[in-house]
C-alpha cells in the first residue's frame, strides 16, 4: 500500500506513470470515505456522508489504533466500512473481526453479512459464507473474513494468523483471550481497537495510553442527533454527570477505577452447552405458557422485577448436587406488575418451588406482599430481599455474630459456586454480557458499591442462590422471616 495522504498518493501514481483518469479512479477506491459515500446507504436510502468527526479515523492507515468512545457515535460503522474496504482493496488477505461475547459479535457480523450480500457491487464477488461455529466469508478474490468470541480463556484465537485484527467492544476483553490474540497477528498486520471505558484498569486501558498507537475519543455529544433533552435523561438515569455509567457511556473517559465483580473465566467455565433451557422474553401482549411435564426436583425462583424502563428477569435453577443447574431464564419487557404475579404463580404450578426470591425494590415489593396475601405454602417459600440491608448469619465458631450486606453475600455465593464449578449455566449470551460487564467500586467508606445497569439477569441469580443458601444450610443462616422482606 502507498503511505497514505492524498498528494502523496498522487505524487507517486504519478511518477508511475498513471494517466489522470486512472489516479481518480484508485483515489476513489483508496479514499475509505469515499468509498463509503459510492457503496453505502443509509437506512432510508440516501447516501451515506461522513461526519467531520470520523474522517480521520476513517482514512486512518495506522497500524495501531484504539477507540475510547462514548455509546452511539459510529464505531459499528466505521468497523463495517472498513471490511468491505479491505475485501475490495487487499485481496489475498485475511481480517479477523473479535469480540468476547456472542452478543456483541452477532449484530455485526450479521450487518456485514446482509452488506456483501445485497450490495450488487460487493454480491458478485461473495463465494461462501458460514455462519457457524464460527463467522467466516470467503471472497473471488481471496480475502477472507473470520468473525469469532473469544471462547473460555480465549481457546477460539488459537491457530488463528491474520493480517488485520479489529477488536469490538473491548473493554469486555479477558487477560487471556488478549494472550492468545496477540500471537494471531501476522508480523506487519493492523490492530484496531474499539470500547467503551468500563473504569477496569485492564489491557484496554492500557492500550488507550499506548503512544504508538493512534488514539481517538469520541464522546457521544459528538452524534448530530444528541440532544440536550437525551443528555438531560441520561445524566438522570446515570445518576448525574459524574456519575461512572455517564462518564464511561455518554463521555468515553475511564474515570474512577473500577473493579470486576466476577471472573469472566470461571463463568466460561461454567457454562454448560448440554443444559436444556427455556430462554424466552415476553412482552405485555403475548401469552405465556409454563413449561410442562417438568421433572420432579427441588426448584428455586429468583426475579428481578421492573415495568417501564427496566425489564423484568424471571430465572429457575434446580439443585441437583452437588451442582445448581439453570433450566429456565424469562424476560419479560413492559409487562404490568399483576401479570407478573399471575406469571410467578404460573411457573410455581408447574415447578412447585422450594423458595422464591425476590428484589423487594419498588416493584418487588408490591408483588411480593400480594403473593404473600395469597397464605399458606407462599407465606413459607416466599422471600423478599432488601439489597441494601444486612442480613444475619450463622455466628462463628466463638459464638460471635455475623451481619453481611445482602448484595454482598449473595454476589459472594455467586463468586463461591463459580469458582468451584458448582453452579452450570446454560448458554445465554445475555447473562454472559452482563456477568463481562458487571463492576464495582470502593467508596470513601470502604463499602463495595456495585455500578447500576444492565445487570437484571444477575440480581435475579443473586436472589435464587440466596434464596436456595437459606433453604439448604443445616444450620439456618438467618431465622425463618417467611414472607417478610430479609434483611434491614
């Protein structure tokens, strides 16, 4: 490739001795903007046009190069447009496009692959396609695209040599998936790195301080469609502008460090392919139907209920020792807090539920208190946790006390079961992204405070395994509070 600026370019195709015509036409090609401009469409049909913010990166040829960007500016874009530039213009190639989870890797290879195959300048030159175990399209003219997760402990980078890597929302990145990243990487290759700050200090954090790489940070404010009115509910929703989730998310900067709640491997390693499992979402409008014939057992519920703006996570394991195994994870979005209660007891009939948790937040509250107005065996299964309170449990040895925070102890029952491999989870790509996800800090009072957001899922673990701690410890771990909310 010629060192990139435009009169470069055209100094050197000159004294090559291309005619004029010819030098536009390679320009046209070469210029990644352009280029983007002649073959993409917007979703209404107009052409696409750079915004001035992204030109630099677009025509960037650095061979190292790291995004450390705010939600919604145009990274998927510009990751888009470069695939289908390297097909058209570095034949006999190959490009690897990684991210850590499947949710993060399906949307985009699934927008490439919709790319190549209705743009009919691009379509022609398409000779296979395979999406499964792994992304990978070949082309006529011998570049090859691969589109892969990282795997547990990065297994699925192994063997893997390309000429350039580009890395998605890399900030969900474990230290060994980036181990084995690194050596796929042919010895003059591009690496182009994208994320959005998570307050880790990890290897995405430090790639963002790298000097030999370029840098770019794109706050969110930089979209033409950003209005004050979204910054305003954002900075609402966020907890204010300082706050970690509107610091990361809207502005792109690091800001405070943070920490990981848990370890991204172990939960890998839990993670069981053979589970049977329902993983359904239900909206207001939809029916519901429990799952029938369900297998004799000890069952326990744990919900993280919500309506409007947050979703509602129903989740069930079963104990079977000396393991809990996930059968069932049920997303409900926009659906009325007596629906759910009507759903609870739905799946209590075909289940018969040993223990119900239940996030007694708002929501949780409500609903928990009317199913314990219902009385007899939901007065004894029911339990409604107070995540900011404390709980009681069995006093040590000594005869001393034990009070813990409640999130706290029923994280660390998570963290336990993980670590041991006594918990097996079935692939849901969506508890995988949020356990990557999920942070902590430290306050000025030494207290442990988990970062609000997409973590739903977890809290409904948090409760079932609690839930199931209080049922099955034989020494009780705290005293029977039946319907009562746990823990103040």
């Amino acid at each position: 490739m010629i060192p990139w600026d435009e009169e470069t370019a055209r100094r050197k195709l000159r004294e090559s001795g291309l005619k004029p015509e010819h030098i536009e036409q390679w320009l046209q090609v070469q210029q990644r903007c352009r280029f983007a401009e002649d073959h993409f469409r917007t979703a209404g049909g107009a052409t696409w046009a750079v915004r001035e913010y992204q030109r630099a990166s677009l025509e960037s040829r650095a061979p190292r190069k790291v995004h450390c960007d705010g939600r919604d500016v145009g990274k998927t874009t510009e990751i888009e447009i470069a695939a289908c530039w390297a097909m058209v213009t570095r034949p006999d190639t190959q490009m690897l496009i990684a991210a850590q989870t499947e949710n993060h890797l399906f949307p985009l290879m699934h927008r490439l692959a919709r790319r190549f195959e209705t743009t009919p300048e691009f379509a022609p030159s398409l000779a296979e396609i395979r999406r499964s175990p792994s992304w990978y399209l070949r082309f006529t003219n011998g570049f090859q695209l691969w589109g892969r997760i990282a795997g547990p402990r990065g297994v699925n980078f192994q063997g893997m040599h390309v000429d350039w890597q580009i890395v998605d929302e890399a900030q969900e990145m474990t230290e060994t998936s980036w181990g084995e990243l690194y050596q796929g990487l042919n010895g003059d290759g591009l690496r182009w790195v994208y994320g959005v700050p998570n307050g880790l200090r990890s290897t995405f954090y430090r790639m963002t301080r790298m000097r030999q790489a370029e840098q770019y940070n794109w706050p969110s404010t930089l979209n033409p469609d950003f209005s004050q009115a979204k910054d305003t509910e954002l900075a609402e929703l966020y907890g204010g502008r300082d706050a970690p989730g509107y610091v990361h998310r809207v502005l792109g900067q690091h800001g405070a460090p943070a920490h990981a709640v848990f370890s991204l491997d172990d939960y890998l390693a839990c993670v069981d392919d053979t589970l049977p499992v329902l993983d359904a979402t239900l909206r207001e409008d939809e029916d519901f139907d429990p799952p029938a014939s369900v297998p004799r057992g000890d069952y326990y519920l744990g919900c993280d209920l919500g309506y409007a703006r947050d979703p509602s996570e129903f989740v069930v394991y079963q104990d079977d020792p000396p393991y809990l195994l996930g059968v069932l994870r049920l997303r409900l979005e926009g659906v009325n807090y007596a629906r759910q209660q009507a759903i609870i007891e739905a799946l209590d009939a075909a289940y018969d539920f040993r223990g119900v948790g239940i996030d007694c937040g708002n929501s949780g509250r409500a609903v928990a208190h009317h199913l314990g107005m219902l009385g007899g065996a939901w007065c004894e299964k029911l339990r409604a946790f107070e995540f900011g309170a404390r709980i009681d449990l069995a006093p040590l040895p000594d005869g001393a006390p034990v009070r813990r925070r409640v999130k706290e102890f029923m994280t660390e029952l998570l963290q336990r079961r993980m670590a041991e491999g006594s918990v097996r989870f079935p692939r849901v790509p969506d508890r995988e992204t949020q356990y990557a996800a999920h942070t902590y800090s430290v306050n000025p009072l030494g207290q442990i405070v988990y970062e609000k957001g997409n973590d739903h899922l977890i809290d409904a673990d948090r409760c079932a395994l609690l839930c199931h701690y209080l049922d099955t410890e034989e020494t009780p771990a705290a005293p029977d509070f039946g319907m009562a909310v746990l823990g103040f």
